[in-house]
C-alpha cells in the first residue's frame, strides 16, 4: 500500500507514475466498488504524465552548450537570450536569470537593502524558502494568517502587521493561485513599502490581466523539478524598475558591476545560472502556454466534480485572479463528510485507489528552524529577547493551524492528461465516501 508523501516526495512520485509501480490500464471506479486499500480493484491504474516532457530539441540545446564549452553565463548566449524571452512572456521590462528561486528571493531582498533590523510580512503558508530569504539577511519575518479559503495570504490582516521597522511585503501566489493583489498594492503604496513577489509556483498566473511577479518591485519564480517550467533547479526575476534590476544582476554576480571583471561595488554572492538551466528553459518555454491551457481547463473541470462532493472545498479564487498556473491543485478535506475518517487515512485510500495526494504543509512557525535560527547568536546580537521571544513564540494564525489540518494537494502533472483523468479522481474520491465507514471501522 502506497503511503501519504512528503511535499517533495509527492510531487516527484505522482510527475514519474513509475514510482507507483502500476501499468497504465485504467478502469473506473464506480463499478468495482470495494475499495483498492481493503483489498479491491484501483480505480486508476496507470501513470499521469511523465514530467518533465522533453524532445529532440531539448537533446540538441543541450547538446550544443556542451560542445561549445561555454557553460557558464559571463561567456555564453543562453541566459541573456532566456532572460529576453522570460520578460516578453510575462511582460516585464527586465528579467534576470539566477541559479534557482531561492537565490532570487535572496538577491531581491539584497536589492531592496533589506537587512539587519528589518520586519518583512510573509505568509505561513508557503514553502520554506520564502522565511529563509528573510532570515538569510537578518530580517525578522513577521506571519500574517492565511486565508483559509483561497490559501493565500489574509491581505485584509497585513496593515495591523505593519511596524515602522516593515521594509518588504512578501505575497506568495500559493500553487500557482494569486494573492489579493489590490489589497496588497493599496496598503504598499499607502505606507511606501515595497512588494517583492513570490510568484515562484505561480509560472502564467494573471491578476486582473497582468501577469504575476510584474506588480511587485520585483518578482521571484522558482524552475526547480517539479515547478511547471523546470531546469532541474534554476529561477528567475523580473521588475520595471531599471535600478533595482542592476542591483540584483550585481548581488548574484559577486557585486560585480557591468565593466570590469574584479570590480566590486556592492556586497553579492555567486548565483548566476548556468548556460545548460538556460537553455533548457528557453526550450521548455516554448511549451509552456499549452501546457497551462490544459492545467486550467483541467482544474476548473474538477472543481466542478469536487465541489459537488459534501466534505470537500476546492480553494476559491479571488475574483481579481484571472488567470490561476495551477502548479498545485489544493482543496481541503472536512472529516464528517467521509463518516469522520480522517485526512491521513483519506489520503491512504486515495493512494491506494491510484491516485496520490499529499497533505501539503504543516505550520512553519512552530518548526525548530525558525526558533533556532532567532536563538542563534548572530541574531542575539542584533535585536532586544523580547523581539526575538514574541516571534519564536507567540505566533497566532489559527486560520492557517486549521488549514494545515484540513489541506490536500494534487500535482500540477495530474492535470496535463485527459479529462478522463479528472473523472477518475473524483471517481475515487466518491468511492472512498461511499466505503468511508468500513475504513473508520477498520
Ligand atoms: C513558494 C516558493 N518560494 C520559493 C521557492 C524556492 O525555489 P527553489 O526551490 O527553486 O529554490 C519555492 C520552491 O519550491 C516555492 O514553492
């Protein structure tokens, strides 16, 4: 029997189906009606789409780095031709290719002079990487809840979150949603503090027309594995503004400047990305649009088969959100629906029936590195116990404590196969419903 996955674990199973150990027949479930975990037939047995999808082309761009020796950025062609590519998509002024989003988090950060000091809001609900580029520049990173409907952040509770040591708003457009936008932007622009996007699941996803991560002084995208434009590891930033951009192109560059070679001008690290992540992405691009198409109609297909089903709430979207990249689809899971089974065993007996699930993330702020790291002694240093107390330990987001108890996600890959697909995980969904005493009984 396959088990409830970790978060990275989840995605990279349900992108290879191999991993499931099935062959790719399929049946429907609800005719052959006891359930796969007591023993009855899956109502799915097959792999969902092989990621990532690669051709010929993607061989030959490969290929042709490595034949002419010029695999990092400062002598090649590739990342300024994906950098020039990456901003016409999204419609920014200027796009900067960095080693993966976590480096683009950190180099925007460096750019907007975010330092010791410092607050930054940010989501409980995200992956840990967004707190880690704030504590990474010995920024305090202060949780605003989540909204336990969209999953997003509750923009309605960031203005009472404000201090006047805020240096940085961090929205994250979770699973490829959008965050309140309007919200975020009015309370930014009356209180002049600059939004830095974390768009890294977020690959296409609109806002009243506008592509994410090209609202915010600056934009961060992740091209990790499992993202849905993927380098293995790779990320990018986007912004207008002409100066921030020149800071980020420096920070990730050792605090080069644009001439000289060993000419520093500011603080930096090494993060550029290599020719071959360029590459590929300038390759994997090309299908992107497509590939976002059939997620969107997809989802929006299951929402309408989920939504029907009583015990589950697929997320809602804001209104403002015109267009959703659906990297992860996330609904949550309420107990009495399923004669009060629980999450865990749910998500067993999905699994079990052939389709994997995950239970997404549990609350970051009461996860040892947080504490550590406010303990540590570089952090003593700079701020007050009292500070340093409040946030290891007085942290309050009842919405989102909830949602990690309620969460479910599937992988943006279930979502590029045939509608057929959707059926069947509703399919399995009802089948468990239906069953859901024997298993509590069991
Ligand atoms: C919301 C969010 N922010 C930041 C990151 C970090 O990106 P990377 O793994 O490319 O460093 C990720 C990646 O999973 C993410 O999902």
């Amino acid at each position: 029997m396959r088990e409830p996955q970790s978060r990275r674990t989840f995605l990279g199973v349900a992108a290879t189906g191999a991993a499931l150990g099935l062959n790719t027949t399929t049946t429907r479930g609800e005719g052959s009606d006891s359930l796969a975990i007591l023993g009855g037939k899956p109502v799915r047995k097959g792999e969902y789409t092989r990621w990532p999808i690669i051709d010929q082309d993607d061989e030959r761009a490969w290929m042709e780095v490595l034949r002419t020796g010029r695999w990092c950025r400062l002598n090649g062609k590739y990342a300024d031709t994906f950098e020039e590519a990456w901003a016409r998509t999204l419609g920014a002024k200027h796009a900067l290719a960095v080693a993966n989003g976590t480096s683009a988090l950190v180099t925007s950060l460096a750019a907007l002079g975010v330092g010791p000091g410092d607050e930054v809001v940010v989501p409980p609900y995200t992956f840990v990487a967004t707190i880690n580029a704030v504590l990474l520049h010995h920024a305090l990173p202060v949780f605003v809840d989540t909204d336990i409907e969209t999953l997003q952040i509750d923009a309605s509770k960031i203005e009472a979150a404000l201090t006047e040591r805020t240096t940085c708003i961090i929205p994250v457009h979770l699973g490829g949603s959008a965050a309140d936008m309007d919200q975020i932007q009015t309370i930014a622009r009356k209180h002049k503090i600059p939004v830095l996007e974390d768009a890294c699941q977020a690959h296409l996803a609109e806002w009243r027309g506008k592509k994410v991560g090209t609202m915010g002084a600056l934009g961060c995208f992740s091209f990790q594995a499992s993202k849905n434009l993927n380098s293995g590891e790779g990320g990018a930033i986007v912004s207008n503004d002409d100066r921030l951009i020149e800071e980020c192109k420096s920070f990730q560059n050792n605090g080069r400047g644009s001439s000289a070679l060993y000419a520093h001008s500011r603080n930096g690290a090494n993060l550029r990305i290599t020719e071959f992540q360029a590459a590929l992405l300038a390759r994997q691009l090309s299908r992107l649009e497509t590939q976002s198409r059939t997620r969107e109609q997809n989802a929006q297909y299951l929402t309408s088969l989920l939504k029907e089903i009583p015990g589950l709430a697929p997320a809602r979207m804001y209104d403002g959100c015109t267009r959703n990249a659906y990297h992860l689809y996330m609904f949550r899971y309420a107990p009495d629906g399923f004669a009060g089974l629980p999450r865990e065993q749910f998500l067993k007996a999905l699994a079990a029936e052939g389709v994997p699930a995950s239970s997404g993330y549990e609350p970051l702020y009461r996860q040892p590195f947080l504490k550590n790291t406010l303990e540590s002694r570089g952090f003593k240093a700079i701020y007050p116990p009292e500070r340093l107390a409040a946030l290891s330990g007085g942290i309050h987001c009842p919405q989102n404590d909830q949602l990690c108890k309620e969460a479910v996600w599937l992988t943006q890959t279930m979502l590029l196969g045939p509608r057929s697909d959707m059926d069947q995980i509703a399919d399995a969904v009802r089948k468990i419903q239906r069953h859901a005493g024997k298993l509590v009984k069991a």
